[in-house]
C-alpha cells in the first residue's frame, strides 16, 4: 500500500506526483530519491527529456572527446536546481569516485571519472545523464508529502533503465497496484 515514509526511509523511493501536482516543474514527474536527511532531500527527475541535446553536446560543450554513441544518449532535466550541474543515475559498477548508493542497485555519482568513461564509451552498462536536481531544504519535502502532492514507492530500475520516458509515470503508478491513474483523487486525506 502507497504510504507516506518518515524521514529515514525515502533514500531510494520514487515520489510520483499526485494528480493534484500543478508545479510545471514536477507535474507528472517521477523523482528518484538520492538522498535523504535531516537537512533536506536530493532527488532526479526521471521522466523530463531535454529536448534537442544529447550527451554528446554536453561532452562537445565541456571540450571533451566523445565516441559516435553519445549522440543518441538523452540527457534528463533532473530538477530546477542547479541545472549546469551533471549527475549520473547508473547501475553497477559502483568503483567511481564520490559514488553514492541510492539502494544496492543504483548510484549516483557526478565526478570526472564517470564522465570521461561515459564519453569514451567505458561507462556502466546502464546509465542515464542528467543537468540539474531537484532539492527540498529540512522538513520541506515532508510537508509536500503531508499536502498530498506525491505518492511514494520503491525504486524499480526497470523503470529508470528500460522503460521509456514517456511511460514512466503510469508505469510507477502502477507499482501501486493502481492500474488506472484516472481513479485517482486530487484531494486526498491522511490518517
């Protein structure tokens, strides 16, 4: 059953926005949960394309040799925060430098050595780009959950790496044993 975590348990959760979600920012988005703490929350758009790059123009803008497969690997709107800033949202292996575990499938890492083995074609096998995050300072993200704004449920990889971009959504919803999403309320209570 769909619930709303404590603070400690959202580290490697989607937040699926609720219907209710207006923000453009995140309207129908699905956010992978980095990292969670007392003082705020880092999180990655998983489901926002940025349209017309690809890793290749990023690679081509930071001045770096890349091989001829970078053209055709998306980068992801991860979030309104400091959309400059590249992370990764990857599979094993998990040897890079500053990698963080999101749970014991998946990372995230933004150093240099990921990046030039991505450019070089040496990467992790499964792997997506993103600029930008999406951030929530101490208990913002607690309340938002509280206001109903978002569902929560594990992170499933085959969402993240192998189903595409625009059913990510509905597929996550349905991680909820919610089969139609138009069943869903925009207002909601808690218990």
């Amino acid at each position: 059953m769909p619930g709303h975590p404590d603070a400690t348990q959202l580290k490697g959760k989607f937040l699926v926005a609720s219907p209710a979600l207006e923000d453009p920012n995140f309207r129908r988005s699905v956010v992978c949960i980095c990292e969670h703490t007392d003082e705020g929350s880092f999180g990655l758009v998983i489901n926002r394309v940025y349209q017309g790059g690809s890793a290749a123009d990023v690679f081509t803008e930071l001045g770096m040799k890349h091989t001829r497969d970078c053209v055709d690997i998306p980068v992801y709107n991860g979030g309104p925060v400091s959309p400059g800033e590249l992370f990764f949202l990857h599979g094993p292996p998990f040897n890079w430098s500053g990698c963080r575990m999101v749970n014991s499938s998946l990372a995230v890492t933004n150093t240099v050595d990921l990046l030039e083995a991505v450019a070089a074609g040496n990467g992790p096998r499964d792997f997506l780009i993103f600029l930008g995050y999406s951030g929530w300072g101490p208990g913002q993200l607690e309340m938002e959950l509280v206001g109903n704004s978002w569902l929560t449920v594990p992170v499933d990889t085959g969402i993240v790496f192998n189903t595409p971009v625009e059913q990510r959504w509905d597929n996550a919803i349905k991680l909820m044993n919610i089969t139609d999403p138009a069943f869903l309320s925009g207002v909601s209570g808690n218990a």
